[in-house]
C-alpha cells in the first residue's frame, strides 16, 4: 500500500496540471516570502547565492516531495531560543550573516533559528492491526512531536540548523 501511495504522490506532482496550477501558486507564494526574508535579513545564509527565487523555490518542493516518498521518516528541528550554542548540529551566524566559528560561538546563547535542522529517523514500525492509512505518505509529518524532542539526537542530523547567537 505504501509503494502504491508513493506512486500515486509521483504521479499527482508529475501531473502537467499540477505543475502549472498548484505547483506555480505554491512557488510564487514561496518567492514572496523569500523576497521578505532577504528585506528582513539581507545578509541571511545562502540569500546572496539564490539567483533565481522561482528555481529556488521548484527546488524545495523537489526536496519536499524527495522526503515525502522516502521510506526513512524526517523531522525538522528548531533550537529554542537561550539554548547554548551546540555545533553538533547547528552552525552560528552573527547579526551581519557571517558565520561565527565554533569556538568562538560556544560560549553564545541562540537568539532565533534562521533555518532548521533536518533529522532523518528510521521508519516507525507499524503494529498489528493498525491501520493503512498509517503508512500513507499524507501521514507523514515534519514538525517533530512532543515525543520527538524528549529523544533528540544529534547524531540523526542530516542538515544542521542555521542559528544567530549573540
């Protein structure tokens, strides 16, 4: 049922309708925000580097639809803010969007999560009589649990958060 779910997912975003209705309104949406963003936070990392907002933004529902049909489980995480400096899984910036270094941010306090981590879990084992729709991908969730967050390790960090400390 989950490889027909995933087939299915492929197939929807595949859909020429899909690509040029959808898909289109998402990615404008997404360009706004982003052109918000680079006024808030002009020197944000990465900003500098995206020459094309609307590929910018095609390439993160790519992403997107990637974890989505991916049999591992992802979750993002955020650093609360007053949390110490860990460089396990985060990496710091200072107020003009240079990277400060490990060392030097270590003894820093997070002020707010510029980008969040991304964890890659194994896949939750299903018991017996669960339901289907358990393993269906539009059950797939990327904000972490309460749960989630008791159990955190850095160790499952694919992508490591982008924190401003001070």
């Amino acid at each position: 049922m989950q490889r027909l779910d995933k087939i299915a997912f492929s197939a929807f975003f595949a859909d020429p309708n899909f690509q040029n209705t959808a898909l289109q309104t998402c990615i404008q949406r997404l360009h706004k925000l982003f052109d918000r963003v680079t006024q808030i936070y002009p020197a944000s990392s990465g900003v500098q580097n995206v020459l094309d907002p609307n590929a910018w933004a095609e390439a993160v529902f790519k992403l997107k639809q990637r974890l989505m049909i991916s049999p591992r489980e992802y979750r993002v995480h955020f650093c609360p803010p007053g949390a110490a400096f860990d460089p396990t899984w985060m990496e710091a910036e200072d107020q003009y969007g240079d990277t400060v270094e490990p060392e030097r941010a270590a003894s820093m306090r997070v002020r707010i999560t510029l980008f969040p981590a991304l964890l890659e879990l194994d896949p939750k084992e299903f018991q017996e009589g669960q339901s289907v729709e358990a393993a269906l991908i539009k059950n797939k969730n990327f904000l972490p649990l309460w749960q989630d967050e008791q159990v955190f390790d850095a160790k499952t960090v694919v992508s490591k958060a982008v924190v401003f400390v001070t």
